[in-house]
C-alpha cells in the first residue's frame, strides 16, 4: 500500500531552499537553526527521535537523490563509522567547532574583531561570500554568526553527499551530531544505559 504523504514528507525541499537563500542573503543562515532546536525539543520532550525518522529534510536529501539519480553506490559504509569512538568523537569535534563559532561571534560583538565576509568549508577554506551581505542594518555580530552557521551546515551537508555517493545514501545519519545527540538524550531520558 502507498504510504500516504505528509507535508513533512516535502521537507527535503526546504533543505535545498535553505542554500538557495544563504548564497543570496547570509542572514537567512539564522533559520537553520530550527532543524538545531527541533530534534532537541522532540528527544527532550518527547524522548524520541521523531525529527530524524519524519522531519529532517538533510536526511530526506540523501535518500531522494540516490533514489532520482542513482548517485549511490550503495556500499557498506567502513564500521568504524557507525563506532561509539568515532561517533562521539565526531561530535565532541563538532560541538567544538559550534563554540569556536560563537566565540567568532563574541569578538565581532565586543569589537575586537571585523566581520569577516567568507563561508568556511570543512573548517579549513575560506571561500568569498562578499555578495550575500546583502542587509547591512544588522549589528555585525548577527551577520557573523549567520557565515559561522551557514558555513557548519554547508559543510556537514558536503561531508552527508560524500558519503552518500561513497556508501549508503543515509550514510550521514550513522554519525550526524544531531542524530548522537538526540539519540543520548533519548537514551538517558527514557533511562537505559547508553
Ligand atoms: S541523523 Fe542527522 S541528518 Fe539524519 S535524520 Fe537525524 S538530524 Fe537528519
């Protein structure tokens, strides 16, 4: 029997809007926070993982692309990838990486620090992205932390096709640092060992 469609079956549509946006105005990076928010007040509240199994459009993403182009090759991934070490391993570095951006965020905000107009990929490269700077009314701070965010989604997401190219499609899902997050808070909430 077809599975009956949801609205939130479409959110895998917002993921490719949400870039469409950044690459014009960097401000609109702040919205990516929602899918930051949500699966935590689901696994908080609810205890349960209800974002990732229907309302993550990244995951949505890596599934429909392989499936409408055949982009995958659906290979096992390594097991070291689905291991605790490198899962939590990969968090801790992300979750890293989230505080070094805010610190950025703190310097421009205290002045001991410009605004620095650049989308960093994986950490590392400082890509131009003078021309979304397009709302300039905003305090500095605001539009360094939109660069700092839209820079850590852009590049999770490469990291999710790469992997979905290589592998299985939800091949990110093994090791993203929202699924680990929320599937420890699911976890200790809901009282088992983790
Ligand atoms: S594990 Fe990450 S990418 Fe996968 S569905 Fe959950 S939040 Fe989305």
């Amino acid at each position: 029997m077809e599975h009956k469609k949801h609205w939130y079956d479409y959110l895998w549509i917002w993921a490719i809007i949400y870039f469409v946006m950044g690459f014009f105005n960097i401000l609109c990076a702040w919205l990516g926070m929602i899918d930051f928010i949500l699966p935590l007040i689901f696994a908080i509240v609810g205890g349960n993982k209800w974002f990732c199994n229907n309302m993550c459009g990244r995951g949505q993403l890596f599934a429909i692309l392989p499936k409408t182009f055949k982009c995958s090759r659906q290979k096992p991934a390594p097991g070291w990838m689905a291991s605790k070490w490198f899962r939590y391993g990969f968090l801790a570095f992300f979750l890293t990486m989230f505080g070094n951006m805010v610190c950025q965020t703190w310097l421009v905000f205290s002045g001991a620090s410009s605004l620095k107009q650049v989308v960093k990929l994986f950490w590392t490269f400082k890509v131009p992205w003078k021309w979304a700077y397009t709302v300039q009314s905003v305090p500095e701070w605001v539009t360094q932390y939109s660069y700092g965010f839209y820079s850590l989604m852009l590049t999770s997401t490469l990291i999710g096709l790469i992997v979905m190219v290589l592998y299985r499609p939800r091949t990110w899902c093994t090791f993203c640092p929202m699924g680990t997050m929320t599937q420890v808070i699911c976890k200790v909430r809901n009282g088992k060992q983790i």
